[in-house]
C-alpha cells in the first residue's frame, strides 16, 4: 500500500509528511516528503495548551479550535506530498502524556481530516497501549527493525525530538526500546526564553558555554532515570528540576548544561549490549553540540541516519505510515519489549471521508 505518514512532534515546529509504500512489515520504498511549519501563533498557542492540558475539559473552546486547525494544517501537508495514497497515517499533536495515569492526548481532528483529503485515516496510535498498561511510547520500534533489517547489530538508533528515545535492535532479531529523557523540548524552551530564537541553530550557543557537573548531576538524580525499560515520559516532565539547575545562568552556559543533559541521558539508558553503530534522527541531530556529546559517550561511531541512506527529516512521519498500514491490517503496533504492553497489541482508530460540518 501507498501511505502518508504525519508527525507533529514536542517540538511543536510543525508536521511532516512523508509516503511510504509498504505491507505494514517491510518497507518497499519511500517517496516525497515535505514540511509544513507552524506558524508563530499556532506554535505559541499549544505551547499553552502543554501547560493547561492536565486541566483541560475535552470541551474547551480553544481546544476544539485547534483540534480543527491542526487538521487543516496536517491537509496542507498532505497536498504538499501530492501523492496518491491508499490511507493516511495521523498521529496528531501530544498535549499531554501521563501512562502511570493511563493518560495520553493528541488532538487534532481526525474525521475533517479524512474529509479535506478524502482519504481514510488512521489516528488514536497510543490509547490501546496505555489502557492495557503499556507506556504507549516509544512506537517508532518496529519500523526501525524493518528498515535496519540488513544493517549490523546490535544498532542503536536514537531519536531526539521533544523527547529523547532509542530502539535497541540485537543481532538475532531481538527489539527494546524506551523514553531516555529530555531531547531538544527544555533546550529549544531554554533558547527562546533567553534569546528569542525557536532553536540553538547549529548548537552554536551550546558550544560557547560551559557545563556545571554538579548540576548535571542533580538533574541525573531524578527518580525516573532509576525505572526500568521500557518507560516514556512527557514533554514538561523536568521541567521543575530543570529550572531548578538552570537558575542564574547565562545562556551559554545553560545551553550547555541541557545539552548535555540530553546526551548523559541517552548514554545511561540500559541496553543488553552494547552497540556497534548508532544512528541518530531527529532535529536533534543537527544540533553540533548533541552531536559531539554523544560521540564523548559511546565507543562506536554515531553518525546522523543519513549516512546509511534514511531520511532523518522524514523518518517519524514514514513511520506512521508503515504504523497505519498495519493498523489496517491488524498487526501488532507495539510488544512488551517496547512500551511495557503485556503482550503484543494492535491499535489505532479508522475515520474513513464523508461530509462533514464545514
């Protein structure tokens, strides 16, 4: 099948779409991939929502405005792939993601989807996951296991967005995966507040600073590096601890202190063995101060996906795709292995085009 995935990460910079041909198991190619920016308002009102969502009535009048916004914009997205598709794969914007309560929200609305791009639509990836007591995250795993399907284990692939999270893949088909902590969400929120600027660009501001050992220290010390695998967390999880370490700061050097946060986290995330390559996606992979942090951490080489010809910029988006071709199919989204399910488990919900309120 021909499918168009959609991401709309932590980050809140924006959705991509990418087309992925695929039976749901393995991957048959890849075409056009595209990005759709929010723009400066869009981005600043659901960065309140993150804040607001734990209150939140389902509702809530600006909810319900951008669950309707987010799917214009995921439909302008979809025309900018301009392929033909058999479905799409809608994952939606996270606004809260709590799997000790049970809990995990993405909004944006799936039937005005289906309806602007007269296209089934498959969304709802994670609720099955969390209702059975799975962490519900990470769900890129067995999309990376079909991609890496020729590659050298044991591979480590890690994805920094928002969050941090890897996929552990060993040499005789085995598959763990979890959350490891912040990625470029308390970064991207440090920048802006102290710069103005969306993001560390190239992790120029990052590089001019120096990191306080003591205080990365501190922010390791919270209880959740201590659980094991598999495990997610949301966005604003450290979000006290690290206002807390980061007080008084300039903004080089708190810069340097999250990135190296992020880096201490993914290297202390427990695998069964040691990896002989790592690859890195995300937008935190074109930050040079990740980058380099990480190459500190680990023995073997890290290197950005492309270099084993994956697209890093479009790869969460095709994973979506492949996820809503299994959907379709009734496969297993996510294992034990890599959100904590206790077995196995299909999920995600079907919205297929017809009218609807304009």
């Amino acid at each position: 099948m021909h499918a168009i995935g959609l991401m709309s990460g932590t980050s809140l910079d924006g959705v991509d779409a990418a087309v992925i041909e695929t039976d749901g198991e393995r991957v048959f190619g890849t075409g056009r991939s595209a990005t759709l920016f929010y723009e400066d308002g869009l981005r600043a009102r659901l960065r309140a929502l993150l804040d607001a969502a734990p209150g939140l009535a389902p509702d809530d009048p600006e909810l319900r405005s951008l669950d309707w916004l987010l799917a214009d914009r995921h439909a302008e997205a979809v025309a900018m792939v301009a392929s033909r598709a058999d479905v799409v794969g809608f994952h939606g914007q996270t606004i809260l993601h709590d799997p000790d309560r049970r809990r995990t929200w993405q909004i944006g609305d799936a039937a005005h989807l289906a309806h602007k791009t007269r296209l089934p639509v498959v969304h709802d990836f994670r609720s099955a996951d969390v209702a059975a007591g799975g962490q519900g995250a990470p769900l890129a795993p067995l999309f990376h296991a079909a991609l890496a399907e020729a590659l050298e284990k044991p591979l480590l692939v890690v994805n920094i967005g928002g969050v941090a999270n890897i996929t552990w893949l060993g040499p005789t088909g085995e598959v763990l995966a979890c959350d490891t902590g912040p990625g470029n969400g308390p970064l991207d929120d440090w920048v802006r507040l102290h710069t103005g600027a969306a993001f560390d660009a190239d992790g120029a501001l990052a590089a001019a600073g120096r990191v306080d050992q003591a205080r990365l220290t501190r922010l390791m010390d919270d209880p959740w590096f201590a659980r094991p695998a598999p495990k997610s967390l949301d966005r604003l999880q450290f979000s006290a601890r690290v206002a807390a370490a980061t007080e008084g700061m300039s903004a080089a050097d708190g810069a340097a202190l999250l990135v190296a946060f992020t880096a201490t986290a993914i290297a202390a995330a427990p695998l069964p063995a040691p990896p002989r390559r790592v690859l890195v996606a995300g937008g935190g992979r074109h930050n040079a101060a990740i980058m380099d942090a990480l190459r500190r951490h680990f023995a073997a080489p890290v290197e950005p996906v492309e270099a084993v010809g994956w697209d890093g910029d479009a790869l969460e988006a095709q994973c979506f795709g492949f996820l809503a071709v299994r959907a379709l199919r009734g496969l297993p989204l996510s294992l034990p292995e890599t959100t904590g399910v206790p077995a196995p488990l299909a999920g995600g919900r079907i919205v297929r085009p017809g009218p609807a309120a304009e």
